[in-house]
C-alpha cells in the first residue's frame, strides 16, 4: 500500500480528485428541490463542465486497465448488496405503516439507478478508449499511463467509489436531507431559502460526507474480497456488522410494529440511522471480541432471531417492547422457561444443538478465521466501540429539560425535535427506535423535581395535611390496626364482556359481578397490557402512583424502591409478625424477597416452601390453592395479607368446564384455544373467590378485602380496543368487608387509591399521609380530568411528597406517616 501511494502520487490524487468533482455533481443533478440545480450547479464556474468531462474521461482510462472478469461479478455483488441494504432500509422506515407492502419493489424504489447512468457512461468511455485509443494509438496510450502494477488497489478505489456514489444518489438521501442538523437551517416547510448558500453548503457536506464514509467503504471493499475468497479478516467483518445492524433494525422494530402516527410521523428523522449505528458498534464488538469470525457471526444472526423473536411475543402479550429491565430474568433462566412452558426447554436445547452443529460443521471449511491478527489494533477498536457507547450514554446523560445539544449528529435531531416521552415506552420505541428507548431508560431521572421543591415547602405540606387529617379523625372511630386487611391481587383478572367483540358460550364470573353490585366496587386503572404486575402491588402497597414518575421506568420494585428514602407501606400500620405476603412464583421475581424484608414482613410464602399442599389449574397454583393458605394463616390477631394469585398466568390451557368457550372474530383456532382456556380459569376464579368470602365471613374479627385485577390478558388484539382504548388498561376490582360499611362510589380508580379507600370503607383514623391520598382519590384521581384549582394543588401536593420519599433529601418527617393506632 505504502508503494502504491508512492509511486502513484500524481495518478492517485488525479483519481481521487476526479471522483470526488463526479459524486459532487452527480449529487447536485438529482436534486428534487427544484428544477434549476444543474445550472445553479454549472454557474459556480465556467470551467465546471470541462472539469466534469476531464475527471470522468480520466477515471475511464483507469477503468479500461484494472477491468476483468472477477472486477465486474465484484461489481455485480456490490450493487446487489446495496440494493438489498437499502431496500430493507427503506421498508424499515415504513414499519409502522401497515399497508406498506414490502413486496412492491418498483413503488417502493428498489432499484436504485442514480449513479447508474453516470456509471455506464464511464463504462461507455472506457470500452472506447480500450477497443479504439489503444489499439490505433499504442504510443499515445503507453504514455498516457501505467497501472498495471497496481490493478488491485486502484480496483478497490473505484469500487469504494462506486458505493459511496450510489449512497449517496440514493432517493432516500433527497427525503431526509431537510432533517439533517447541517442543513436543517437551509430549509423552510422542506424548500430552500437560499438556492447559492444551499448548493455552497451543500457541496461541504457532501465533501465531508465522502471523508468519513470513504476509510468504511474502503475496508467493506476489501471485505467483500475477503469473504468472496473465504479468507474472512476485519475487512468482512465490517461488511456483515453493517448488513447484521440493517436487518436486526427492521427486524426489531417490525417485532413491536404498529399503525401510529405522530405529529404527521410514522417514524421520526435520525431512528433508523441511529438505531443502525448502535448495532453496526454491537456486532462489530462481538467480532472483535470473541476475534473468530465464524463464532461471531453465528452468535450474531442467533442474537438477531432469537431477540427479534423474544421481542415480538413480549410485544403481542403485553404491547411493551423489550427494556434494560427484563435482562433481570435472564439471572433467573429456570423461571422464565417455567412460564413459557415445558416446551421451551426443547426450543432451548434445539437451539444450541443447531448453533453447535453449524459451528462445527463449518469451521473447516467455511469463513473460518481470526478477525484481528494484531493484539493492539484489536484493542484499539474495543477501546474505540466502548467509547462510542460512552459518548452516546454521556450525551444522553447530560440532557437538561430533555434537550442534548443541537449540533450533535442524528441524536440531536432525534431526541430534540419533539419531545414525546409521555408517549410511554412502546410509542417511543416505535417511533423513535428500540435503542432510543434503551438510552432513555438507563440514563433518565427516576422523577423530575418539582419547580418549587424545598424543604420549605415540604414541610408546608406536612402542616397543611396534619390539619386535614385531624379533621377527617373527627369523624373517625376505627383504628386499622385493630382489623385485618387482605390484598389480593387477582393475577390478569379483567371482565371479558367489556372488551368489543368477544362472544363467551356463557358468563364466567356471575358470582363475582354479583359481589361488585354489592360492594364498594368499580375500575381499576392499569399502567400495563399483559403485564406489570409488581407495578400494581407496589402502588397498592405505598398509595406512590407510577403517572408522577419518568416515563422510561419500567419495574417500579428494581428501579425505584432500592433508591427511595422511605417506604411507605399500608403495612406499616400493623405489628411486624401479622404481616405475611402469599405469592406462589420465585422469591426472587422483581428482588421481591429483598423488598419484603425490608418492609419487615414476618412470614413469605412462595413457591419454594408453600409445601405440598394445594393443585394446579391450568399451568399454575390455583386461586383455591392461593385462598386455603391465607385460611391456614389466619389467626386472632388484626393482620395484614399481601396476596397474588398465579392461577390465570399463561400458559392458558385450562379444559374445564368443557361447555365453556370463547372466540374473538378473526382469531385462528389456536388463539381461540387460548381464549376459551382463559375464559374457564375465570370461572374458577370467581367460584374460589366467592367460596373464599364466605368462609372468612364466618370468621370472628373484622376483615376487609381489597381484590382486584393487575392488568389484562395479552390475549386480545389492538382491534379489540379501536372504539374504547382505555378498556386495554382497565380492570375490575371490589372492597368486601365482612362488617357492616358503605357502599362508596368510586367507578374508577387508580391502584394507589386503594388504602385510602380502605381507610374510607372501615372508618379507620388517617395519617396526614393518607389524608393526602384521601384527599388525591376524591379530587385528582385518574378519574378526574383537566385539573385546576384545588385539585391539582393536591395534585402537586402529592408529587412533591412523592419526589421527597424516592428522588429528594427525605425531608418528611416520621410523623407523616404515622397512622393512629389504639395505643397511640
């Protein structure tokens, strides 16, 4: 190479500067901005066209002495996967829409034929200066110039090239151009305000685009060699972390694929681009990593489906997409599979019997090698790849009001152009990428401080809700210490006749229906479709509704409770040894054996050590089962029961009662299976619950239960909730006493508004904590719209507390939270 740039000096600098004016006016003659580009182009100077004609006469010499027959099927080969590069581009910038049909390759632009037209005229010159100059002017061309000793290199150039040339005339770069933060300025409503500062600019950031594609596209070159020579270095590693990071984009985000629209957007500028450059920096690491090219590849292409995969059932049963937090199961495997089935022990085995067969199989022959021979380059590039990943959390880390700073590439344009975060995760991800909302999620403040957060301020709140508590003990005679308190949380528990469309064979719940007529009962609001669960029990538990919080958090137990200056639990209000959760899954789900401790609770029982008692419906413990060991717990004393049941989990596989059936329209055989399945759990659910009731009804202490359902079953299609989206996050819930109380009227709540409901039905004393809440569930619930006045004070009230108990200086007192007992 060091020969080569020596020898060739002139001939080499000749070829690159005659490229560059090519790609330079190749470029600004597709512009689709408006009709006079070429000769706005050609009037920069008059010696433009004649230095056009030169540069692309000259590359055509050089052309005419480095073809052959390997040059051109390394050409072909090099078009082809442009074009498939690009196309999978192209669709994935379409994902969201729905009736984008990716198989209509002439209206979606497959062929890109740009660059082809300046491309076969350079052929064109080539052919006749080969076939006519150097025949009938053999001086003329022996002086001309000589090459031949550097066929190789000058072949690896002008393919480079090539590539950067049909890049950079691809119809997508016109479409997003507008976007970009270098030329952003340049445009308004996408037309140019300045056609001669557009095309100056334009020209630098074309020539800045060719430096730093240029060393990228120069190695992928040389790695399509590699590989069409099955003799695999860094240079193929290049080119397959590029087509891994392309496909694994569309098929990541086509897993979690959705028709939304916003702000006029199915997708918003820099995702794609984003998201492409995150993975092309992952699979490029694993090659180095590991150093063995086969090995990498076949762990990356395993990665690709087996995460795009995962991604996609997570999306169908609980319509979120994959987040930092789920990597937490992976330290429990056994329990991950359990919940997938017996099945997925076999898929698991396959799949490593595959991996392990085509690695073996292979290695001899095919694409075998090491990635980097040299220790210290090695090094260099994971040095650089951990840095780049560095950068990316710095900026994210560093952003103040939700805003990076605007000249940072593609980040800036993604994340400041319009701030979506409400959205939640799911419509982040799928408007702004997976990887977005990966980087938002480790780098985001668990809550945003209050404009006036002080302790001042907070310690107004304690006077102001000290005073509203002793007025709400007026009238108060109970102490909820002196009673026993269950909480069952009813695992996918939802009401199947709200959900449009969805035809049962007979009701499955008759008992418990008749049960809310009766009682305080209503909707619950549930922060998750198909999932959440230690999201509901932790806001029944601390009355912290997760609406305050960033909308990046995802586990309340994991990313919350660990850094929260206190905990505020109902359970609090009871002796220690009274207190006894009663959960049949791993303790360890959601570090819930760690929060349990923490809050003191003198009894768990879980999976490990519930005994031998109990059966199964369906794939897990029944509610029967879950019911009979509260029973077995009870004693004389007031007692608090943390509860959730396991029995209505997928799998759904019940076949009992066999009458029972369920379709949803459209649904295939398989899916109604499932539905039927989960309509019979049901019914065993409400006979157990019903069953349940009466029994403690004839127990002699006052007992109250709150039951309810965490979230819905993944079951159901988004089309289920086209005329009422909020029926996707809407369960059924009751409080039952087994004394006399009112009936409140509470048609829907939040899952933190429950102790204050509770406090409410068994005229139990309040601490200004819950005389808070109390005064939130009446006031500024999530029943209550457009707050203003009074209520989104209290509104405020809470989120101020709420920011002092997890993100601030815990400047509320212990008095707070103390709930008056009969000894105080």
């Amino acid at each position: 190479m060091l020969n080569f740039i020596k020898n060739q000096y002139i001939k080499l600098c000749l070829f690159l500067a005659s490229f560059i004016l090519l790609l330079i006016v190749n470029f600004n003659y597709f512009l689709p901005f408006n009709s006079t580009h070429s000769i706005l182009y050609f009037s920069y100077s008059h010696y433009a066209p004649l230095l056009f004609f030169i540069s692309i006469s000259f590359i055509s010499v050089v052309l005419s002495k480095i073809w052959s027959r390997y040059f051109f099927i390394k050409s072909a080969i090099i078009y082809l996967l442009y074009l498939l590069g690009s196309y999978i581009i192209e669709c994935s910038r379409n994902v969201n829409v729905l009736k984008y049909n990716i198989f209509s390759f002439k209206a979606n632009d497959f062929f890109q034929v740009n660059f082809l037209l300046f491309l076969f005229s350079i052929f064109l010159i080539a052919f006749i200066y080969h076939y006519v100059i150097s025949i009938y002017c053999p001086i003329f061309e022996n002086r001309l110039i000589k090459i031949s000793e550097y066929k190789e290199y000058y072949s690896i150039l002008f393919h480079s090239f090539m590539l950067i040339g049909f890049c950079l005339t691809d119809s997508k770069i016109y479409k997003i151009l507008p976007e970009t933060s270098y030329l952003r300025d340049l445009f308004t409503d996408g037309l140019i305000k300045n056609q001669f500062s557009y095309l100056m600019e334009l020209d630098k950031f074309i020539i800045l685009l060719i430096i730093i594609l240029f060393p990228f596209v120069f190695c992928s070159i040389i790695g399509i060699d590699q590989l069409y020579r099955n003799r695999p270095k860094f240079g193929a590693a290049l080119v397959c972390s590029s087509f891994f990071a392309i496909t694994f984009n569309y098929t990541i985000q086509n897993s979690i694929r959705t028709d939304v629209t916003i702000l006029g957007r199915n997708l918003f500028p820099g995702a794609t681009a984003f998201q492409i450059l995150v993975f092309f920096a992952l699979f490029l690491l694993i090659y180095c990593l590991f150093n063995e090219f086969l090995l990498s590849t076949l762990l990356s292409v395993f990665l690709i489906i087996g995460i795009s995969i995962a991604s996609y059932f997570k999306f169908q049963y609980r319509q979120e997409p994959i987040l930092p937090s789920d990597l937490s199961w992976l330290m429990h495997p056994g329990i991950m599979f359990d919940s997938l089935g017996p099945q997925s022990y076999f898929y698991v085995f396959l799949i490593v019997a595959v991996f392990l067969g085509l690695y073996l199989s292979c290695r001899i022959i095919l694409l075998y090698g090491r990635v980097l021979e040299n220790y210290y380059l090695r090094g260099i590039v994971i040095i650089s790849i951990f840095s780049f990943f560095i950068g990316i959390y710095s900026v994210f880390k560093q952003r103040r009001d939700g805003k990076v700073d605007d000249s940072i590439p593609v980040i800036g344009i993604l994340n400041n152009q319009h701030d979506i975060s409400w959205f939640g995760n799911t419509t982040n991800a799928q408007i702004k990428s997976l990887s977005y909302v990966w980087f938002s999620h480790l780098t985001s403040e668990v809550m945003i401080k209050p404009k006036d957060y002080s302790k001042s301020s907070i310690q107004k709140i304690e006077e102001k809700y000290k005073k509203v508590a002793g007025d709400i003990n007026l009238t108060r005679k109970e102490n909820i210490n002196e009673q026993t308190v269950i909480y069952v949380l009813s695992e996918s528990f939802s009401d199947p006749s709200r959900i449009e469309d969805v035809k049962v064979s007979s009701n499955p719940i008759p008992k418990i229906q008749e049960i809310k007529k009766r009682t305080t009962s209503g909707l619950m609001k549930s922060d998750g479709y198909g999932g959440g669960t230690a999201n509901m029990e932790f806001q029944t538990l601390t009355g912290l509704p997760m609406y305050n919080l960033s909308p990046s958090i995802s586990i309340l137990y994991t990313q919350v409770a660990p850094v929260m200056n206190y905990f505020p639990s109902i359970s609090n209000s009871f002796n220690s040894n009274n207190r006894i959760v009663i959960h049949i899954a791993s303790p360890s789900n959601y570090s819930r054996n760690i929060i349990y401790g923490n809050l003191d609770f003198a009894k768990f029982i879980h999976y490990g050590n519930k005994g031998k008692e109990g059966y199964n419906i369906g794939g897990n413990y029944s509610d029967e089962s879950t019911y009979q060991l509260v029973l077995k717990n009870m004693n004389k004393d007031s007692q608090f029961f943390s509860v959730m049941t396991m029995q209505n989990h997928t799998p759904w596989n019940e076949p009992n009662p066999i009458d029972m059936n369920a379709s949803y329209p459209g649904f295939s055989d398989n899916a109604n299976k499932q539905l039927s399945a989960y309509i019979r759990m049901l019914y065993h659910t409400d006979n157990a619950t019903q069953d349940f009731l009466e029994k403690l009804a004839k127990i002699d202490k006052k007992i109250t239960v709150v039951f309810y359902g965490d979230h819905l079953p993944g079951l159901y299609p988004e089309s289920a909730f086209k005329n009422n989206p909020e029926g996707q996050y809407q369960t059924d819930y009751f409080i039952w006493s087994n004394f006399e109380t009112p009936k409140l009227d509470y048609p829907l709540v939040n899952s933190s508004d429950f102790s204050a409901m509770v406090f409410e039905q068994t005229n139990s004393k309040v601490s200004p904590y819950y005389a808070l809440l109390t005064e939130v569930l009446k006031k500024a619930s999530v029943d209550k719209k457009a707050l203003e006045g009074e209520a989104r004070e209290i509104a405020e009230d809470l989120k101020m507390v709420e920011y002092d108990l997890i993100s601030g200086k815990g400047y509320l007192s212990k008095d707070f939270f103390e709930v008056p007992s009969a000894k105080n």
